[in-house]
C-alpha cells in the first residue's frame, strides 16, 4: 500500500510541476502572458462565429417541431371534440 500511495504521489508532483512549464512553451516569448478573456479574431481583426448557421438551423428546428407538435394536438383536440359531439347525440344528453 505504501508502494502505491509513493507512487500516486511522485505522479502528482510530476503532472502537477510540469503544468506551467507547459503554459510558459505555448506563449511566444515576445509577449506578456494573457490574462482574462481574449477574442478569437481572423487576418483581418473580426470576429468569427463560423458556428453561426448551425446555432440558426437547430433553433428553426426546434420551432418547426414546436409548431408540428402545436398542429398535431389541435387537430386530435378536434377529432376529440367530434367524437364527443357524436357520443351526445347518441345518448340524447344534453350540455
């Protein structure tokens, strides 16, 4: 057990230490390290959403299944409302 427990431990020390050494090779040396939000921005200096037309086409999906699903229970409400109108007259009762 105390093989193990040495062992998560040197594992630990090794990940954890090496985490900003890895950081500091991914900053180009030239610069002062970024701190906070930073936008993503093209050649040109804009800002891209090239997610854009996915975001739109799941929302005018949603709504048409929103829409379909509205349609389908007032046309069963409708058929509902007939067969009780039929069941009425059948029995003679009155609303």
């Amino acid at each position: 057990m105390r093989r193990f427990a040495a062992t998560m431990a040197l594992v630990a020390a090794l990940l954890g230490g090496g985490a900003p050494a890895a950081r500091a090779a991914l900053q180009p040396a030239d610069q002062p390290p970024l701190e906070g939000f930073v936008t993503a921005t093209d050649d040109e200096g804009q800002e891209q959403l090239p997610a854009a037309p996915l975001v739109l086409t799941a929302y005018a999906f949603a709504w048409v299944a929103v829409l379909f699903y509205v349609w389908l229970t007032w046309k069963r409400l409708g058929q509902v409302e007939g067969e009780l109108k039929a069941l009425d007259k059948k029995t003679g009762a009155k609303p």
